[in-house]
C-alpha cells in the first residue's frame, strides 16, 4: 500500500504540473480540463499518504509537493463559485428587456431530438444555437422555423455543423471560417426588442485529444480569431458555444484579453457541461464571454438532451449607461499580441498540414 500511495501521488502532481508546461500537444494540454477532479484526489491523497508512508523524506516531500498543488488548484478554482464575491446589478429601467440564450453541442449522433425540441418550446429562448448538428438535425428543427424566423443553417457530417435561430431582428448574420474550411463560426448582429444592437458569435473548434486533434493548434488559432474580430467592435458582443476549452487554461485567458471581454462563470459556478454521463469527468467545455455592457442576470445547466454535452442557457440585459464591469476587462501585456498572432498562424498552418 506504501507504494500505490508513492506512485497515486507521483501521478498527481505530474498531471497538476504537466499543463505548466506551453506545448500545444494534448498530452500537455488535456490535463487542464480535470483540474477539479485532481484537486479532490489530491485532498484524498494527501489524507492518506500520512497513514501508509512510512519514510519520512519521500511523505514530506511528496507531502510538500501535494499541498502547494491544492493551495494553486484551490486559488484558481475559487473563483468560479459562488463564495467569490461579485456584485449584483438591478435591471434599471434605461436597460434593454431581458434576453435569454441557449447553446447545445447536441452530440451529431444523438437522434433523441423531441428532447432537444421539447426544452427549446418549453424555455422559449429568444436564441439559440446548436452544435455538432448535420442534415438530420437540420430537418429535425425545421418545426421550430415558425417561432424562429432568424437563421443561420450549417448543416456539416463532420461533427462541427451548426445551426443558429433567433426570434430577435437580424441586420446581419456570417459565417466564417478562421482557421479551416470546415470549423465554422457564427456571427449575428442582432437587434433587442427596444431596439439595443449587439453581436451574437456561436464557436466550436476542435479539442487537442488522442481521437481528434493531436494539438491545440487550431482550437487556440481559431478561438483567438474570434477574440481579434470582436475586441474593436463599439456594440455589446456575447460569445458562446463548445469552446473544447476550460476557463483557467493560458489559451481561454489569452481569448478573454484579446477579446476584451468578461467570463460569465466568475461568481456563479463551474457549471461542468461534459460528459452528461459521467459525472466525477464533467468538465466546463461550454462557455460565456461578454462585454462589459452585457449584464449576465442568470446562467445555468439544463437537465439533459440525449447529447454528452448539458445544454448551457443564460439570461443577460444591456445596459450601455453603467460601467462598473467595465473595471474587471483585463487586457493583453506586452509581447502578448505577438503570441495571439503566431497562434492564430500556427492553427491555420496546422489546418493545411492536415488536409
């Protein structure tokens, strides 16, 4: 038992401190996204490595080692719950009307659609965007057309479709592709009831992994694509969608900073949306990005659809006359735009090493 406990710890710390190491390759990279799993295993590793360590110097080493790697795990993750202090904002009467947002990665093979259909006729959002839809998904939607009139349909086999609907006025919709000519991206300038335009973006790039992506390349080219395009833009902007990617992680920061914009979980959860059926491996992999204008007043998971994502909602107003937020966009340091820049190549030129 001395040395499982040897080796459970080893194992630990190598997986808390291999994403320290800025290598796009998954190994490095993969790691990143169980940093709340490694920090309750670690807690349990730590208890037991007391009771069946007898050496003195490898327990206190190891002992050292662990608990530095729960305090980071902890300062990091603290802010993505509800004890981090945020402040509320009231709907002041200047504001737009409420707006709610639901995204799905639908998972392509999933052929459950009443479930989907049923939550979006049962939620009436006034947008929503799936992911990960075909042709079959396409058909399947159409029934929500009438409500829905605002659409965007990219109706794709290789488990990057997607497909956008709105009730709200659409001036514009695009879409485009960053870094390959099959991940695409949604933009749609939208208009609120009262008549307040912003900019709905809809992402999916793909996940460093040993099934897919071998690296992180043109999910980081992609994703800070977006960030370049939106971070100018004078109206409000909400990004959203499977960002195959977890808040904390250096490439998530860097789409914050160039993007300008605030993480919607700050204050109000980890909200795990992957894997619906495996609960101790869900991971935050859907995420929220918005502008400082943008009031988040809710976000939250939806009960599952058939997929292995949870569908992720949110309801938001605008309010262009308070800029408390305004304190909390972090922008890019020196030398930093210089990285995007080369992230953005590499995931470009990784997308013609590929086909």
């Amino acid at each position: 038992m001395e040395l499982f406990a040897i080796i459970f710890s080893a194992l630990l710390i190598l997986l808390s401190v291999l994403p320290f190491i800025q290598h796009q390759h998954w190994v490095f990279r993969v790691a990143e996204f169980i940093k709340l799993q490694l920090l309750f295993l670690q807690i349990g590793a730590f208890c037991i490595s007391f009771f069946l360590i007898k050496d003195i110097t490898t327990l206190w080493v190891l002992q050292s080692v662990q608990l530095t790697l729960i305090i980071y795990h902890v300062f990091i993750l603290m802010r993505y719950t509800k004890f981090w202090r945020t402040q509320k904002f009231p709907h002041a009467k200047h504001s737009t009307n409420k707006v709610k947002v639901i995204s799905c990665n639908i998972y392509q093979y999933n052929t459950e659609y009443d479930r989907f259909i049923t939550l979006i006729k049962e939620e009436k959002p006034d947008i929503f965007l799936t992911i990960e839809s075909n042709k079959d998904w396409e058909k399947a939607l159409e029934v929500l057309e009438a409500d829905y009139p605002g659409h965007e349909k990219i109706g794709l086999e290789n488990t990057y479709g997607m497909h956008f609907y709105t009730k709200l006025k659409v001036n514009k919709i695009q879409t485009h592709y960053f870094v390959a000519d099959d991940l695409p991206s949604i933009e749609a300038e939208l208009e609120t009831e009262d008549g307040c335009r912003f900019i709905f973006f809809g992402v999916h790039p793909p996940p460093p992994s040993p099934t897919e992506e071998d690296n992180s390349k043109e999910r980081d080219g992609d994703l800070l694509a977006v960030a370049k395009k939106v971070k100018d833009y004078d109206i409000p902007v909400l990004v959203t969608g499977d960002f195959n990617n977890v808040a904390w992680a250096k490439s998530s920061i860097l789409f914050k900073k160039t993007s300008r914009l605030l993480d919607a979980r700050i204050g109000r959860g980890i909200l795990s949306t992957f894997h619906a059926k495996y609960w101790f491996f869900r991971v935050p992999l859907d995420l929220l990005f918005h502008s400082p204008d943008i009031f988040i007043d809710q976000l939250f998971i939806y009960p599952s659809v058939g997929s292995d994502h949870f569908p992720i909602g949110c309801t938001f107003h605008i309010d262009k006359v308070n800029d408390e937020q305004a304190e909390d966009v972090k922008t890019l340091e020196s030398g930093e735009m210089e990285e995007v820049n080369e992230l953005i190549q590499e995931g470009k030129e990784e997308e013609s090493d590929n086909r």
